[in-house]
C-alpha cells in the first residue's frame, strides 16, 4: 500500500484504468459469471451482438431491459467516490474503462474513457435519436423513426468508438503511472493499453485478485486486498497530505 501511495503522490501523470472487478464491488454481477440470474432467463452470447439487434429484436430489447433494471439496483461503492475526489484534487488525470455502468461518473469522475460505451445513454440505431431509461424500461423500443432503440454500449461484432480511443491512447502515451484496478486484460485491443503506457516510460501497478495476462511486465502487483479496501486505506493517508498541503 505504501508503494502505491509513493507512487501515486509522486507521479506527474497517473491514469487509472478499471475493468469488471471495480464494479462486482458494488454487488453488480458480472456479465459474464454463468452463476448469475442473467443466464437463468437469457443467453448473452446469443443477444449481446449486432445480429440480434437487427434479427432477432424483441429478445435482444427484453435482454437489454432486464440488464438495465438489474444495474438500477446498484449503485457506486466508496472506492468509485475516492477517485472522483482524486480527480478533482489533481492526484489522477483520467480514468479509462472497459465497464459500462456509468459509476465513475456518478461518483464524480469528469475525465473518463469509456471504452465499451456505456449504458448512461439510450439511443435509436437508425437516427441516433436519444431516449430516457424510463421511456424504454416503460416500453418505447422502436424510434418515431422506425429503428430500433438500443443502449449506447458496444455490442459484439461492433468496433469500439474509435474517437473514445484514440483520447485513451493519447492519456496511455502521457502517463507516468498507470494502475490497473480489476481487470483480467484479456479483452483485445482495450489490454494493449497498460503495454503502451510501459513502452512509454509509465510505472504499471496492476490490483487483480487473479493473475492477469500482463503480471510479467507489471512493476507492481496487489493480488490480496479488494479494490474499494485499498483506495480507503490509501485514501486516509491521501487526505493527511492534502490537509498538510492545505495549512502551508
């Protein structure tokens, strides 16, 4: 932990990056657990991509609707409110992320990448006209335009927007510590990220409870402790440097 703390208040750059297990700390089960409800009512490897949008649409909508009122029922957890207050003390830079909850936001985080879109917004496929997550939980799934509403998530078979990208590149390529809060990296092209920050002359810590495919290039690796107990611990001393900034 204190490695971390060292790290993160003597960098000039840091840039956080989160995947799933940021999120499964607030409770929100992974997508891709089997041992959750989703997979009792739906399979997401059938739905989860361009074919069933545009083929297969009412399973795909009903699909997306039961994803989105599991996800109203969760919320940020305290590690998501210590990077939002992280950001706006100038002691990280940016987050990228692969998830799509919108939790950074919510906790306060301006500055985010989201690599695989995010469900915060809904729109038509066809005129990508938006629309509110009460209107389709209520039932509106088809646009005045005649298209078909969806989230505004990156779906199988579809490439990740490219402009949300290349500004995560751009943050990769400018930090000198990148830390890699719970995720496996196994997902291509958004694990070339924490490579291109060590080709860049960036420490890379990597907080994972399970090995992931980059532990070999990793300065650091925190296997032990959940993400959300982490940032608290280190966020306590955070705040002593900060008050001790603030009276001199």
């Amino acid at each position: 932990m204190h490695t971390l703390l060292n790290l993160l208040t003597s960098s000039s750059y840091p840039v956080i990056y989160t995947g799933a297990g940021m999120s499964t700390e607030s409770g929100l089960p992974d997508f891709r657990s089997k041992s959750r409800g989703l997979w009792e009512r739906f399979n997401p490897d059938e739905l989860a991509n361009v074919q069933a949008l545009h083929n297969n649409t009412k399973a795909f909508t009903d699909f997306y609707r039961y994803r989105l009122s599991e996800l109203n029922k969760y919320k940020p957890h305290e590690g998501h409110f210590i990077l939002g207050k992280w950001e706006k003390a100038g002691l990280i830079k940016s987050i990228i992320t692969q998830n799509v909850d919108g939790f950074h936001q919510d906790a306060g985080n301006e500055n985010v990448m989201e690599l695989h879109g995010s469900f915060r917004t809904l729109h038509c496929n066809e005129c990508k006209k938006e629309t509110s997550r009460n209107a389709y939980l209520s039932g509106t799934s088809i646009c005045s335009c005649g298209g078909t509403i969806r989230p505004g998530i990156v779906l199988f078979g579809e490439s990740l927007p490219q402009n949300v990208f290349k500004k995560a590149e751009q943050e990769t390529r400018k930090a000198d510590l990148f830390i890699v809060l719970g995720s496996s990296l196994s997902v291509s092209p958004a694990n070339l990220l924490p490579l291109d920050a060590k080709e860049s002359g960036a420490k890379l810590v990597i907080v994972n409870r399970e090995p992931t495919e980059l532990d070999t290039y990793a300065d650091h690796l925190i296997g032990s402790r959940t993400i959300k107990e982490l940032l608290m611990d280190i966020n306590v001393h955070v705040e002593e440097l900060l008050a001790d900034k603030d009276e001199t």
